[in-house]
C-alpha cells in the first residue's frame, strides 16, 4: 500500500524537520491502495529517546486525491519521530458498498449482510465488555427477519458513532503498512525562532576613555539593552587573548603594548576557551552578568570560535591538532589575501581527532554550567558537517534548550546542509538585500522553497565585520529601515552595537568598520544625539504584541506600485493578528504609491472597507483593497500598520 | 561530505527513472564539504545485473551553486543503476591554494613548494611506467634551485593535460563518499516513447455483413493501417468468449444465439488466456498474423485482462482464486450500478497468490514467445501494485524489450504508482481535456512537474468506451483537431478503429458508441467518404519525419490571443527540429488571433524574421515574433509549422 509524498521530511528523511515546542506537528500524506476499499492511517509518534507510540488517527482532506492529514502535539523540548501506519478497513468497505448499493436501487442485500456479518463476527471474537455487547446486539438485528430487504435499515444499524469508534479501535491491521525510514522532528523552544538580539564586546562596555570595560561594566548596561527590548545578549569572545602576533588597530601587524589584540585569537597564559579574560573580570563576573540578564529576562549568547592564538595551551598540550609546514612550524590561518597571523586554525583530519572533538563539546558543557544556553557558532562551514552533527546532537541529549546559530557566510548549499545537521538558526544574505526583487526573492526562498523546514534564519542588520553600502551613505533613516526590514521579515533579527548610534564610518571603499572594535577598546555615549534607541524599543515591543510577527512562514507580499516600496503581509493562521507593512527601501527620497491587499489575503469580502492602525505612529487609517501611501524617510521609513476588527 | 539533489531519483531512489535506449542519461548533484579544497566526482553506473562500475567524471556546472553534472551512455535495452562518488583532490587543492597566492602577490613559496613535494610523492608511489616517469621529473623540476621564488612556473610545470589525467587516475580517495541508495534507470526501446496506435477487434475485420471477421481477415487489413502510418496495433481480446450470461447488443442480458459476447469475458471449453478464438482463427493464424505485421514494420499489442468468464477453466482448477458469496457461489464482477454478470473477477488475497501469480506470468510468456512484445493491461489498478512490480520486473528481466501499457482511468496518485512500479505507458485524461488551459495545465503536469520520469502518456483519441462529446458534436473537424493534439502533444498516441471513419454515434446521454462493437461484430467500408486516411497519413508522417515530434518534455506553450488557438513549440536540444503548431480548438468557428514567438524559445535574436512552412499544407510564410493566424475548421483545424534555417 503505498505511503507517499509524507511531510514533513527533509531529503528523503536523511534529516530532521524543525517546529516549536508547544505547536502540533502537521503531518500529511498520500495513501491510496488498488480497488475499492476503504482505508486507515493513523500517524504514530514517540519522543525519539522513548520506545512506545502515541498514534493519532489521519483523516483524508481530499479523497479525490488521495490525501491524507493528522497531527501531534509537540509538549516537549524534545527530539521526536514519526511515522505512518495504514491498512484496509474491511467494515467501512463493506458499509460503503452497501450505500452504493442502495443508492443506485438495490432492493435485496441479503446476500451483503450475510457477508457484513460474518465481518462483524470476526472482529466480535476479539471484543470484551461493553464492546462484545455492541456487537453481539447489532449482529442479532441484522440477522433479525426482513433485514435483507431493508438496506437503508442495515446501513442505519451500522453507522453510529459510538460503532464507528468501537470498530476503529478493535479491528485487526491484517494488511497494515509502516511508513520507512521513521521521520524526525525536532521541538525547539521558542527563543529558537523568535528573539532580538543584540551583539557587543565586553571591553566596550566601559566608561571612562582609555579604560578597558568589564563584565561589571557590561553588567549594568543590561538594562540599557532590556530597554531596546532585546532578548539575547551576544558576546563576542571574553577569553584571554594571546600575546604572539596579537594585531593592532585596523588589522595591523605591528601592537602597542596597551592593543587588547583581536578577540578570537583565544588564548594565552591565564587560559584558553574555558578561561574569561583577566582584564574583564573573573568567572565569577561573569556568572553575576549571566544572572542579571536572567533577571532582566535576557539571556547570554556566547562566541565559539574552534581555533585558538599560539599562546593556547592546546599548542602544546595537542600538538598534533594543527597544521605544519614542511619546516615543522604550525600554519596561521590565512584566506589569501587575508593573512591571521595572531590565529592557528584546527586540523580536523589530525589523527587525534576524538580528543579534539571531545574537548569542544567539554567548552560546551563548561559554559552551560555557568548558564549559557546559546552560542553563536564562528566560522561553521570550515569544520566537518559530521564533527556539528555529533556535537550538536551530544549536547541536545542532554540540554535540548541549547541554541546554536551558524556564522557561516558561506555558499548556500553549505550554510543549508549546517542547518539540517543540527544549526538552530543561521546567519544569511539579508545584508546584502537591497532591492525589492532581490529582498522578494530571497525571503520567498526561505518561507517558500521547502528550505523553512529545517533552516531558520537570523536577520542581522550589520556585525563587526559587515557595514554595508546603504548603512554607510543611508545614514540615520538607513538605519531605521534596515531595522524595520529586519525586525519584520525574520522572527529572529539582531544588531551589533553601535547599530543604535548609527555608526556608519567604513574603512574606505570597504564593508568593514574604520577603527573596527574588532582591534581596539572603544567608550560610547550610549544616549548620543540621533540615535534610534527609542525606535528600536517601539519596533521591539511591537513583535512582543503581535503574534503574526513571531513566525517565519506565515509571509505574503503584496503588490506595491512603486519599486522602492516594499509591501507585506504577515498573519496569524486565524487572522485574529494580521499586520499589514510598507517600506520605503530609498533612504533618501520621499517615496509614494498605491499598495494593494487582495481581500481574500486578509479574510475580506471585496469591496470591504477595514481600519489599520500604525503601530508607530498610532495613526488610524480607512483602508480598502487599494490604498495610497507615502514614505518620507526623515519622519518614519515604513508603516506597520495592524488591521483592527 | 554533502552529495545531495540527484537526479534522476524517483522518490527517494524507491523506483526507476525511465530512459530511452541510445541516449545519454544526465546525472546531476549537489557535492560540496567544508572548508575550500577542491573536489573530484564520478558516477559510477552498472547493468544492474552486472557487477562492475563504469566511472564518468562529474564536472561543475555552476560552482557558486556547488552543482555538478555528468552523463553515462544507455547502450542496452536493460534496467542501469548509477550512484556518485566524491572526494577531496589533494594535488589540486594545492595547486589551486598556489594559484590564489600568487595572484595576490606571494612571492615566496618555497614553503608551499615543499607541501606539493609531499602529496606529489604520496601519489608517485602507487604509479608505474610512463607515469612513475612523468612525476619522477615533476618533482625534480620542482626541486630546481630558485623554484620557491617563481610562483608562476611552479604553477605552469603543475598545470598540463597529461598531469591531470594522471593526477586523477591515480590519487587515492581516501575520503571517498559515495551517494546511497543507488539509483536505478530503465533504458527502453524507442518505441516505449514514440510510437502511433492502432486498435481493433479482430473480428470486425470482415467484409461480408453477418459474417465474423478472422486473423486472416486481420491480416488483408494490416497494409491499410500501415498506409495511415501507425506503428502498433492493438487487439481487443481475441481468446475463446465465455457463454454463461453472455451478453447481447448493448450489453443486454439476452443474448442470442449469434451474438458474440464480449470479448472480456475470457475463456470457454477452447481454452482461456492463452488459446485464440476458433472463430478468429487457429494459433497458426494469429503467428502469419503478427509476422506480416511485422514485415510491414508493425508491432502487435495485446489486450492483458486478468478476469474470465465463469466457463474458463480456473474456475475449475483453481477455485480459490474467485470471490465467494455467503452462499458460495462465485461473485460476478460489479462497480454499482454497473454488473458484469458474464466476468468473474479475481481474488488477489486468496491463499493459493502464488499460483495465480506464475499463471498470469506463464500467459506473459506464452504470447511473447509467438511473437507479441506489447501488451495494454486492462484495469490493472483493481490488482495489487507489487504483482504488477513483480510480473513486469520478471519479464523485463528475460525480455527486457516487451512494452507495458497501463489501461487505468484512475485517480491520478494510482495511474502514477502503476508507473512507478514498472508500466512502460499509460493512458491518461486527454480525452477529458478539452479547453486551452485544460490542456495546457495537463501537458505541463506530464512534461514539468517530475512525472516525467517515470509515467509516460499515450493519448488516445477515443476507445471502445470512450466517446467523448467534442467528437459526437464536433464531427470530422473535431477528429481532425483532436487527432492533431493526441500526436503532436505526446509522443505517443492512439485512436480505436472507426475513428478515422469519423463514427460519432453515441447511446443517447452517454460517451459510449451506439451498438458498441464490444458486443457485436461490425463490417466497414473503410474507404467511406469522409474519412480522415489521408490527414492521419500526413500527420504520422511529420511525426515520423520530425525528431521534434518524439520526445515528451520538449514542450512549450507559447502565447496566443484566444482562449480557443492552443498554441506551442516542439523542438530538439540542439534547436536543428523546431516545430510551431497553432490548433483551433473550436470544431464549429473559424478562429484566427495573434500568437507570439519569443525569439529565445526558438534560438532567434530580437527583431529576426524567419521562414515556416506547413507541413500540412505545405504553404510557407515569413513570420517573425508576432504572427497573424486564422483556421477554418472545415479546410485544416491546425498549422504544424516547421522553422526553416
């Protein structure tokens, strides 16, 4: 009997679906077998680490077509699997024959319940109790005299509710069909699609010029950021920094002894992955910063970066774990042009690897018993696909409310193929979206294309190491428009600080920062003039309200007559929350257009008139299904505008 | 490392993807690992009854993509599998890492010089002869003083043909993926795609009314068909009729004593499934019969029934093949409120299959061996899937060449199961599309939607049950017209006897022929004025003459102005068999509009005019990207147009 076309899958079931803890896991089918007859499926599930079943009963959505649909509910941060089970329901058959029959006028079916009855029995045998009752009493009144010539009455007897359920559950699955491979799903917690995040370096966190900022110092900026409405703190490395080739300001060879060095050239004396950086405070800092976050109710993403400074005890300790030259001395890392000579990259082919990967899952584990629950993955797509798959597995064992987010910039089937090994969520191309067909496409391939099962994207507006063309000549209503973009299009977004300043000086002709945090310690005034702290606060808390904006797939885009307009649609299942957002993509001009929104798109008889609100401005508009706006980026850059019933 | 994406793979690799013999089967992929080495991939394919791989080396079709392509020659009728194998090429890798260092300016490279020493030397020790000799000088070359400090000729001794090949034969793959499951491909016989049907009963060859048409009847008919060019021709069942609850004129219970029954219900005291009518002829006729079909380049197809009347001798011998009533008696066949009371149906679920099994494979093989290499399965979609799978794989695996037509008016997830399993055709829903976007949705789910690789259509016009009522309203147009759609859309098509008469007499209210011939004998003037002979002739020629014409994907719509001018382009890869043909769907009006032809879809620049003919009427016009057309149902319902270069 064949099973096909099951969802969700991912490749052939080679790899785990993605949901929610807390939603029902839709699973659908097509099942069909030769003849007549009537068929069952239930889709049976288990949490993956237990052995028994649960099954739940699958209903057929269009019988013409063969399709079949159930669902289960996911109640916990757990791995699941599922898979589906039918077979040919010989009662049901028979009472469907007997309707045709009767329909196109058959008077004697006598010979039919003769052939009923002896179905009934057969399943009798197996019944107890009340069940037994049932049936014994149903087949003394089909064997009752005239029957025969009473199909009406026949199938009357044979179609209750109450008979439906008893058969249901007692029938034998003499002919039943397993679905194969077992398909899985893994249930995140919510963090893992919905949150802002908000990226900064400890050492920036400081006050006083000069002075190098320290867990305590980031410790009270956290309510600065709760402010914004964040909810991840991302830090980029905190361990000690190594002493050999550490680099000086704007990526230069030559350091002053006062240059903090790069962070992610990890290691030095007073430690390695396991280690926070003496200049930042002790383990017991940090552990009062993670507590406050908590408090706040934020919480801490960490940087884990696989490669190390040549002052890291793994240079002695795990020689082997390195590449040398044929002079015997160990390789820096290097992309040519791109020199890192402050950073040994690991080699994953050494034959020593079970320790290596061993010790990575062993960092894991050290900072989750200091309360981490997520970590921003450096560089993912330079390490084995297997060595993530393992580890990522290994940790989600035990701590299944870990998230990881996958920095890979990388070509798309690498950064695809990271997130079906175990990546929760991964970095994308969303810096690089400009244009509204370049943004329309790439977001209709993250919902659209399949690929929303199992990769969940993390819309960052800028990182340390990307100050992107519109952000450098945009200026300050570049920066709110980018937010909008972000924080609307993506249910998880974030912004690496400076963002809320609107920092935009680039090291000429590049994408990177001029003066890159990435070198150098910097002290900001956090309230400076112009910044969009409070913008960012209202587009937060606007997420936080509307449930349609905490889901990835649930986006529509609507027809805009104007190119810098970019209009959309994003809903709750039962339009109780439906969000209507125009965007002006030109940072510098006053854009205006008619936007359109096909009634049917927002559950509207045509020619409805309906109420939207701008959640930015608390404007009321009258709308209808064709609608002028205008955006003038020096006042606000979009309308979210939420239809009112 | 990630292989992903192959095709062909019908559903996770469960079924063959279908092929045609001589051609070339292109396999793609995704392969990509971490990190930046270079990647060498082959397919490696087999007989699947052989056991050694032959390898094809996979190249890069879009590297950005990670996409990969090669192909394996089909160069028997027999069943392939192929599967693909990668690894990392470590002395291109290196090369490739010398090349970006010198590009951006390195100018020492003694250090990388000796790392290519090494895996140079690695691979010299598994090499002999010439080889040995080639790296034995490679490497001394490069131990040249100065070397290191000439990056460019390091490069350049690196880089030549002969070195490659070498390099390619010889390294180790030491960590060699190879994709799993393999993936099987059935190459067929050209004529499992392109090929014109002709279908008859036997006994309606005659030429005196009252008298039975016989096998030698048959045969004085068969140059007449080849004159309207067909390549098949199929009989209705031509084994001895079963006499109990025979039926009448129009399936009328009586039946009188020279009514012949239909000629479904098989088998009577002469024999069943494998004997020949004694009406019809003997054994020995119907072998002269096959053999002059053959010598006049003709296939004959017979019809597979797996059903008989009560007077077969199964009912006899294997009575627990049958279905019993309550009171023992043998279940006629029914699909309320439709009786058969001359068929008994058969009971796949009974405990003797295997019997059953080996007998229907036994008849297989009887036909085959007087001659018969087709075979149009009727209803296989009321047996089980994985008979079919076992018959057909049973006798493809002795006679790979026999063709399986699937006679399943069906719901559309079994027609396409039926195909998976191992149909070589089948029949679809053309008869039933009738209106532009009708046939344009139909034809694009059968050439674009993956079905394509496995189910391929055979279109027949009419049938003995299938009359439609375009044909009984529209008359000799509307049999032009849909003649031109049945053999210009699908490679493979078919019409039922009479139809090139024009018959359109249906019983009232229905789409069955009046006086349906199969349920008495019929005597034709085959040549009655009317007819269509010379327009199939003309038709089945361009098809035969027209490369474009027999292949099944290689269709586009093109646009046209109105909904009643179905307008679209076959062509071959190579663009050298471009053909346009506009059809008038409309049998009752003239139509005319203006179709367009986008310079790209037929290898043309912007503004190029160009010469069509018509193979019709063999009129030529210049055309260009817009063109005028007007059909006149009464002169020729269509333009089959060939670009002329």
């Amino acid at each position: 009997m064949p099973i096909e076309a099951v969802t969700p899958s991912v490749d052939c079931g080679r790899y785990p679906a993605k949901r929610i803890l807390g939603e029902h896991c839709v699973v659908e089918a097509d099942i069909f077998r030769h003849g007549r007859d009537t068929l069952r499926a239930v889709v049976k599930w288990r949490r993956k680490d237990e052995r028994r079943f649960s099954e739940a009963p699958m209903t057929q959505i269009n019988p013409g077509l063969d399709h079949w649909r159930a669902e289960f509910p996911l109640e916990e941060n757990a791995r699941y699997t599922f898979t589906i089970e039918a077979w040919t329901d010989r009662f049901s058959s028979w009472v469907s024959d007997l309707r045709r029959r009767a329909e196109t006028g058959q008077q004697d079916v006598s010979s039919e319940v003769a052939e009923g009855l002896a179905i009934i029995q057969k399943i009798r045998r197996r019944s107890k109790g009340s069940d037994r009752d049932l049936l014994t009493s149903l087949m003394s009144r089909l064997r009752a005299d005239g029957m025969g010539q009473q199909p009406q009455a026949v199938i009357d007897l044979c179609t209750s509710d109450q008979l439906a359920e008893v058969m249901l559950r007692l029938q034998s699955r003499e002919d039943a069909t397993v679905y194969s491979p077992e398909l899985d799903i893994i249930a995140d917690r919510p963090l893992a699609r919905f949150g802002a995040w908000y990226e900064m370096f400890v050492r920036s966190q400081g006050t006083q010029p000069g002075k190098i900022g320290t867990l305590k110092d980031a410790k009270r900026r956290l309510a600065d950021i709760k402010g914004m409405g964040f909810d991840v703190v991302y830090l980029a490395p905190i361990h000690p920094i190594g002493l050999t080739n550490r680099k000086g300001p704007n990526n230069r060879l030559e350091c002053g002894p006062n240059d903090p060095g790069s962070p992610w050239a990890i290691g030095n004396d007073f430690g390695g992955h396991k280690a926070v950086d003496p200049s930042l405070g002790t383990l017991g800092d940090f552990d009062h910063f993670v507590n406050e976050a908590n408090r706040l109710g934020m919480e801490i993403a960490l940087d884990f970066a696989i490669q190390c400074s040549p002052d890291h005890h793994w240079v002695k300790e795990h020689p082997r774990w390195f590449y040398r030259r044929p002079d015997r001395t160990i390789q820096y890392a290097e992309n040519p042009p791109k020199k890192y000579e402050d950073i040994y990259p690991i080699n994953f082919e050494n034959p020593d690897w079970r320790a290596l990967w061993e010790e990575q899952k062993n960092i894991l584990l050290f900072w989750i018993d200091h309360g981490v629950r997520i970590f921003r993955v450096d560089n993912p797509h330079t390490k084995p696909l297997e060595f993530w798959r393992w580890l990522i597995e290994g940790i989600h064992a035990e701590y299944p409310e870990v998230i990881f987010l996958s920095e890979a910039f990388t070509k798309p089937k690498m950064m695809r193929a990271l997130a079906k090994v175990g990546f929760t969520q991964s970095y994308t191309y969303f810096t690089w979206r400009n244009t509204k067909w370049e943004l329309i496409e790439y977001l209709t391939k993250l919902t659209k294309s399949g690929m929303e099962e199992y990769f969940r994207p993390n819309f960052f507006t800028n990182t340390p190491d990307i100050l992107t063309r519109i952000l450098q000549e945009g200026g300050r209503p570049a920066f709110k428009m980018r937010l909008v973009l972000a924080a609307t299009l993506s249910p998880s977004y974030g912004i690496y600080s400076g963002y809320e300043l609107c920092e935009n000086e680039a090291a000429l002709g590049t994408e990177e920062y001029k003066d890159s945090e990435k070198y150098q310690v910097k002290v900001r005034d956090w309230n400076r003039e112009g910044n969009i702290k409070d913008f960012i606060a209202k587009v937060n808390a606007i997420r936080r309200s509307n449930p349609a904006m905490q889901r990835l797939t649930n986006l529509d885009f609507l027809p805009s007559d104007n190119d810098q307009i970019l209009f959309y649609c994003k809903k709750t299942e039962d339009m109780s929350n439906v969000l209507l957002v125009a965007v002006n993509l030109d940072p510098l001009h006053v854009q205006e257009c008619t936007v359109h929104v096909p009634e049917s798109t927002i559950g509207l008889r045509p020619g409805d008139k309906f109420t939207v609100k701008d959640l930015l401005t608390d404007a009321a508009y009258v709308w209808s299904a064709h609608n002028y706006v205008r955006l003038d980026p020096q006042v606000e850059p979009a309308h979210i505008l939420r239809v009112e019933r």
